[in-house]
C-alpha cells in the first residue's frame, strides 16, 4: 500500500464516505459525472464500472484513463492497474503522480526491476523525492531478499479463506478465533469503495492445526452500519477493542472535486462485560469529525493500549500512537510513539508479544505496499524497526502479524496478505518459523613456540563447559591444523601435547554467535630441551581448586589437585613457590582479601602436611587486587566472567 489507501484497508482506515453535502442535480447525470460522484465517495468498485465505458471510446480523455487505473490501484486490482497506467504514461499530458503510481503497480506485481525504471525515469522528468529514493531502495532491498529468504514457512488457511477478504486474526477462548471478514454479498448491505458487502467480526477454531470456515460472530458489536473489525481483547476476554467506522450522521468534511463531502471516520469502541452483559463505551479520544482511529492492541502488563491514527501531530499519514492507564482505570492522553517507528508514511495494525512489537509501515524501504517490521521495547522507547523480509513480506501488502505460539527457538502465528496466488482479495496464511542451527568451528593450528614452525601431529583433547566434559581428541594433521564442531554459549578448553614438548592449552567462550561462526586459535608448544622444567617468574593457575561459599576448607575435589601439586614438589626438591588465591570483586574489599588469605593458608597447609616443607611455601591472598579481567567494583559482569578472577596461582619462587 503506498501513499493512497486502498480496498479493505481503506475500510479500515477510512471507513466510508457520504454522499455531497447539499443536494445533487436531479437531472440524469453523464457518464463522466457519474464517475466523479462515484470517486469522490470513493465508490471505486462504482467508478471503475462507469470508467471502463468511457475509456473504451476512441476520444477518451488522459484524466479519465488515470482515474480508471486509480481506481483499479485503489481496488487492490494491480494487474488492470498496471494496464491502464501503462497507456497513461504513453500520452503527453499525465499528472506525474500517475507516473509513481504505475510504478506501484508493477511493485505490487512483483516486477521490481520495471518498478525501478518507472522510478528513475520519474527522477529524470520530475527530479528527486524522499519517497522516490526510498521507493528505489525498496526494489532493490527486495531483490536481494527474494534471493535469500527467511526461515519462516507460510500456509494459505484455505478453508477460511474466500474470493472475498480475510484478515487480522485474534485468538480468544471464549469467542473462538475471530478475524475480519466481509460476509456474503447482498443487494443492500454493500460498499461502494470495494464493492464488497461491509467487514463483519467472524468466528472459526482449529481443526487438525488448521482454521476452518467461519461465520459472523453473534455479538452486539456486528450489528453496526458499516465497517466493523480488527478486534483486540484483554487477557480475561472481558473488554473487547473493537474498530468500527462511524455509524452516526457525524464526520469529517472535506473537499473533493469542488464539493463539500463529508467522510466517515473509525472510532475504537470498548466493549466491559458486566455481569454477563456487555456495556459499549466510546474511546475518550476518538474524533470522528477529525480524524480516524482504531486497529487497537494492549501490551502484556494491559496497561499501554496502543492503537493506528492519522490525528494532528503525527509523523504524518497514519501514525502508532498509545496512551497509558491512569490510577483511576481510564486511559491517558494519546502519545505519539515518535520517530523511531512512525515514518511519514502510514503505520497501522500493531499487534505485541511481551517486548516485541509488530506493525506495518509502507513508510520504509520495503517490498511493496504495506510491509511487517519488527521493533524492540514500549511507548515512545522502541529499537529501530526490522524489516522482516520475504516470505513474510511481499509485493502486496502484508499486515496484521500476530504470534499465538512461542518458544525458545520457534513461533507460530497468523498474518493477513492479497499477495498474489492467494484465494481472493485479503487472506489470512499461518506461518511458523524454527530458528536456523548455528554452525560454530574451533579451528587451530600447532606450532613450535620457538620457531614458529608448523607442528603437526599434535595431541590436542577439547573439553566443554570449562573443561569439565571431554568433547573429543583429535591428531593436528599434516598441516598442524585441526577442526572440531562448539556449541552456543560453551566454554571450551583446548590443550595439545607432543612428545619432546611442553603442552599448550587455552579457553575459549562462553561463545556468543549470532550467526555461522568461525574460532580460529593457536596452540603453541615449547621444545622441552630448550626450557628447564621451571623459570623462575612463571605464574599458572591451579585448575578446578574450588571453596564452598565463604569458606576456606579443602573440599575433596580441590584436594585431589593439591596432591598433583605435592607429587611435582616431591619430584623437584628445589622448587619453592607461592600460593595464592584471588576473588571476584563482588563483596567487600577487606573481606575478600582476608578470606582469600585464608583459603591461600588452608591450601599451604594442607601441601605441608603431605611432607612438603613449610619454607619452601608462601601463601598470599589477594583478594581483587589482581583482576584478569575488567570486572572491577560496580562494572556490571557475567557469572563466567567473574569465574574468571576466583581462582588459585602458583608462581615459582626459586629453583
């Protein structure tokens, strides 16, 4: 949907429109007089009868064939559009908006690469527009997204899908699944913008995970003049948000063609059951004389009530606005939800799940029509919208995106479209969407430290969840290199031994990946001959020493590290080391070094009292003076990152 509104999305956004103000000449009128009245109601399906006549005449007039091919765009018809407008700009005198108007048209039939052209060339003739440039932009975006589709999956619902329109699901359990319809069409009950009878609430249900044929929900709200639908509910379903156009004598007057008419607006009605009866209530802010407003939608706390308007103020066209809940259960002022979200497009059809939200704009760079973006956060407070690309948008206009189930890496739901291929004007699709598997590599390679030569035939063993689980071993191959499968949000620890050298070993993680992901690392070993067993200076941490919370007593898993460390003392009677033990930042400074002290004591003991001399141990606690990290007091940090800083070291002191 681009800057004109059309089908049943003009029903919700305009709602109807009423004849001249004044009366009308009594006489039969012409042909082209008739087209005009028809056009300024906007009974296009009316106009574009009486158009066809005039247009089949050798002598028709250019202003004629354009307000044909309007028509027929306004009418969702794209395919007759594309005709019309394609002898239009054949002749000298077009208005130039028929130029982007047939490039519409060719959008919204897919056909990028035209719709591109009829945009340059309106550039060339008529020089550059935002809207233009952002149409441009859309084609091209399209493209690409066509090429490289998202992962969601689309299904006609056919069995409640008619040659008419369906649209906007909203699932209850005490009404069933209601969505908006037009019923079957009667002499009486029609409108003259689409043709089509006037939108009605309808229920349906599940039947095997599908939706079956519905029928006209029996609800008071239904018996309304004109237009009535989307409909919102609250969680208890004991108010209903119903949209309807104006059924009274009121609206907003304008003019069109040199006559006062006046238009029809929506208005949201709030329907509160009552002791089993339902009590209708005028939304406080509604304007019908002004402007319209309606396709409501409340967050999860119910206390936002988020709703489409094209009142003063906005960003232009029709806006998102919201208002708050007030202490006393009435609902505030309108805010705008700013710049972020609205363009100055139109935006319409909002739906939230949790900090989710859902909408369609045709005031971004899109696929054509109005097109489903994606956006973080509330209120005024959003991220910046996400299209969300093919297959969810089209050329068409996709709308009235809704999410009934969700998971950790999946969802379900509804959205409505007349994409082409479908069964009538507007239909309803369900859709499902599994987030893709990540593919994440460890890829390495082994090298002499010293040399930096290749090392191949390297042992290297991988262990997960910081080196608790053995992954795998695997032998670094004649390139040295080596390559194993990691999994989101591991950490991963990767050590290589070969005969004739020191082993090498790193961590890597917790990972982090959005999308495929390759870690690239390198392990690097020492020849043995060229390095004694210790330097003195060198520093390492003892692996899987742990304490019980504000403890300080040897538990028998870090015992069993203590007494590899009393064999290597044992082994080298010359080694004199210090012990120390570290903590996070969290608590206080004194604290932890005391406590870490303690623990630093504790283990020293424990070495000694394995037959280890008391003057080749030092045992110091520095609490979180020494930090490895950047998890310093009051920086705001992962539980794996400050697992990092509590740890235990041995420096050596002399050998």
């Amino acid at each position: 949907m681009n800057k004109k509104i059309k089908s049943t999305l003009a029903a919700c956004l305009l709602g109807a429109v009423l004849l001249p103000l004044g009366a009308m000449a009594q006489e039969q009128p012409s042909a082209g007089t008739k087209a005009q009245q028809y056009l300024q109601r906007y009974e296009f399906a009316n106009a574009a009868k009486v158009l066809e006549k005039i247009a089949a005449k050798k002598n028709a007039h250019t202003l004629d064939l354009e307000h044909l091919a309007e028509s027929y765009l306004y009418l969702n018809n794209y395919d007759l559009a594309e005709k019309w407008y394609s002898q239009v700009v054949q002749r000298s005198d077009y208005q130039k908006e028929s130029l982007l108007n047939y490039a519409e048209a060719l959008k919204q039939n897919g056909k990028y690469r035209e719709a591109k052209g009829q945009y340059e060339q309106y550039v060339s003739k008529f020089g550059a527009a935002p809207e233009v440039s952002l149409a441009i932009a859309g084609t091209d975006s399209a493209a690409i997204w066509m090429e490289k589709p998202t992962a969601h999956t689309l299904h006609n619902e056919a069995n409640v899908n008619t040659e008419r329109a369906e649209f906007s699901v909203t699932p209850t359990t005490s009404f069933g699944i209601l969505y908006t319809a037009e019923p079957e069409l009667t002499r009486t009950d029609r409108s003259g913008m689409t043709g089509e009878s006037y939108l009605k609430v309808f229920s349906t249900k599940l039947d095997q995970n599908a939706l079956e044929a519905g029928s006209v929900k029996q609800l008071n709200f239904n018996h309304a003049r004109y237009h009535v639908g989307p409909i919102a509910s609250d969680a208890k379903e004991e108010v209903l948000y119903v949209t309807r156009t104006h059924p009274g004598t009121d609206g907003e007057r304008y003019r069109s063609y040199n006559k006062k008419v006046k238009r029809k607006n929506l208005e949201l009605i709030i329907y509160k059951s009552v002791n089993g009866v339902w009590r209708e209530e005028a939304f406080p802010y509604n304007n019908i004389k002004a402007y319209s407003l309606g396709h409501a939608a409340l967050s999860a706390d119910e206390k936002t009530l988020y709703y489409a308007s094209d009142m003063p103020g906005g960003q232009g066209g029709v806006d998102i606005w919201y208002s708050e809940l007030q202490s006393d259960g009435s609902w505030g002022k309108p805010i705008n939800a700013g710049t972020t979200i609205n363009s100055a497009g139109d935006e319409m059809f909002p739906t939230v799940n949790g900090d989710d939200f859902y909408y369609s704009s045709n005031g971004f760079a899109g696929m054509g029509g109005l097109d489903i973006f994606h956006a973080k956060g509330s209120r005024s407070n959003m991220s910046k919208p996400v299209n969300m690309r093919y297959p969810v948008n089209s050329a068409a206009d996709d709308f009235a995106f809704v999410i009934t189930t969700k998971g950790e890496r999946e969802y379900a739901g509804y959205l409505s479209s007349n994409r082409v291929r479908g069964r009538g004007s507007d239909d309803i699709y369900s859709f499902g969407y599994v987030k893709p598997k990540i593919i994440i590599l460890l890829e390495g390679v082994t090298i002499n430290k010293k040399t930096r030569a290749l090392l191949p035939g390297a042992d290297v063993t991988i262990y997960s969840a910081g080196g608790q689980r053995l992954v795998g071993k695997v032998l670094s191959d004649g390139k040295a290199e080596f390559k194993v499968d990691a999994e989101e949000n591991e950490t991963y620890k990767i050590s290589a031994s070969k005969t004739g050298f020191s082993d090498d070993a790193l961590s890597v993680g917790p990972i982090r990946a959005t999308k495929d992901t390759i870690i690239k690392v390198t392990l690097a070993l020492e020849p043995d001959e060229e390095k004694p067993p210790f330097v003195v200076g060198d520093r390492f941490v003892l692996e899987n020493i742990f304490y019980d919370f504000d403890k300080h007593n040897i538990r028998p898993d870090a015992a069993k590290v203590l007494d590899e460390l009393v064999a290597t003392m044992k082994e080298h009677p010359t080694l004199k080391i210090e012990l120390s033990s570290h903590t996070d930042s969290r608590g206080n400074d004194a604290y932890n070094k005391a406590l870490s002290q303690r623990r630093a004591q504790a283990a020293v003991n424990y070495i000694v009292s394995h037959g280890i001399s008391k003057d080749r141990l030092v045992a110091k606690g520095y609490g979180e003076t020494r930090l490895v990290n950047r998890c310093s007091n009051g920086v705001k940090c992962s539980d794996d990152e400050h697992q990092a800083n509590r740890r235990t070291e041995v420096e050596v002191l002399a050998y």
